[in-house]
C-alpha cells in the first residue's frame, strides 16, 4: 500500500475574519498544499462549521463539507416573534393589522407600527396568527406576503353566541431576503378583540 507522508509545510492555515452578532474573530482553515490527494494546490480542505438546532454545534475537519441532518450549513442568530393587539380594533379592508404589544421580537423582524415582519434572510418561516370576536363580532384576516394573499382565516360569531369565538390559522412560507408579512382584512370590516388576537412567527431553516 502505498503511503503518503505530508509534512505541515504542505498544509497552509489563513486566518479569515467572521463576524456573528458584531463580534469578529478569526477562523483558521486549510488548503492543499500538493495535488498527491487529488484537488489543485491551493484547494480548501472540506471542512464545515455546523449549528445544531439543539444545545451543542458541532466542527467537523476534515473530510466533510455539509451538516448532519438537523444542523444548519452556516451561523445565524435566531429569528422569532410575538405580539398581540392591545385593545380592541376595527380594520377596514386592506390595512395592515398593528400588534403593538410586543412578547417576543429575536432579530427585531418585526414592526409594531407598520405590523409587518421583514425576513432578515432568505430561509423557510413558519406563522401563525390567532383572531378572537365578540358576540355579532366578524373578521377574515388574512396572511400577505409582499401584498400577495397566501392564508386566509375566517371568524364570524352570528347570534345567539354569548361568548368570544377564536379561530387561528399557520402557514409555512419559503421567503426571500426582505419579503414582508403582515396580517390585513380581505373581505369585510374587522372587528379583533385586543389581547386575545396575535401574530407570531419564526424561521425554522
């Protein structure tokens, strides 16, 4: 069998900057330094840096060039809200729904004063949002991405209901770089109750 032996001088590490959160430091890589294993001199050695989606990331180097399954190719904060109206409301049809009072905002996506969440970055999200009115009370929101309707949600509590009727809705939606989402009326005037009616969401990949 025949064996190569490969001194470190055939092996370069670079410094390269990467910035995460504000914060740079430097990672240290390497390339190829002779073609006895088959890619040009010069070539980076597959490796890959993996965020699990649990407690712990993993490095793996040599050899591998992509994630386990449930780790992510690259490192990205967290994206994830929540938020409720405070009082009740009445939409006309068209207007964009403001939850102005905040749970949850990682990432800061979301605006309470236009009431719409703008992805950070390209990736599969999942929403859900949450309509509750009263007695005689109607509403059929619906999710918007980019001005185009992709869910709608109808809740309508006609008589003799004597109690508040809440009806919810989720859509998992592949977004782009800077696509907005915001909940609004299609169909009639809507009436929400405050506290109970919500908008939430989150990137999964």
């Amino acid at each position: 069998m025949e064996k190569n032996n490969m001194s470190s001088e055939q092996f370069r590490t670079d410094p390269k900057p990467v910035s995460i959160q504000g914060n740079t430091n430097e990672m240290y890589g390497s390339e190829f330094g002779t073609s006895a294993f088959g890619p040009q001199v010069g070539e980076d050695i597959p490796c890959a840096v993996c965020r699990s989606l649990g407690d712990s990331s993993v490095l793996m180097i040599p050899a591998r060039d992509s994630c386990f399954l449930g780790g992510g190719t690259n490192i990205q904060a967290p994206v994830a809200f929540h938020a409720y109206l405070s009082s009740d409301k009445t939409y006309p049809v068209g207007i964009p729904w403001k939850y102005d009072t905040i749970l949850t905002n990682i990432g800061n996506a979301y605006n309470k004063i236009s009431g719409k969440f703008t992805a950070p970055e390209a990736g599969l999200y999942l929403f859900t949002f949450s309509t509750s009115v009263n007695l005689n009370g109607q509403a059929a929101p619906s999710l918007v991405v980019n001005g185009n309707v992709k869910v709608v949600q109808v809740c309508n509590n006609p008589p003799p209901g004597n109690k508040r009727f809440t009806c919810s809705n989720t859509a998992v939606i592949q977004l782009q770089k800077g696509q907005t989402v915001n909940i609004q009326e299609t169909v009639t005037t809507a009436q929400p109750l405050g506290t109970f009616s919500t908008f939430a969401g989150y990137r999964i990949s």
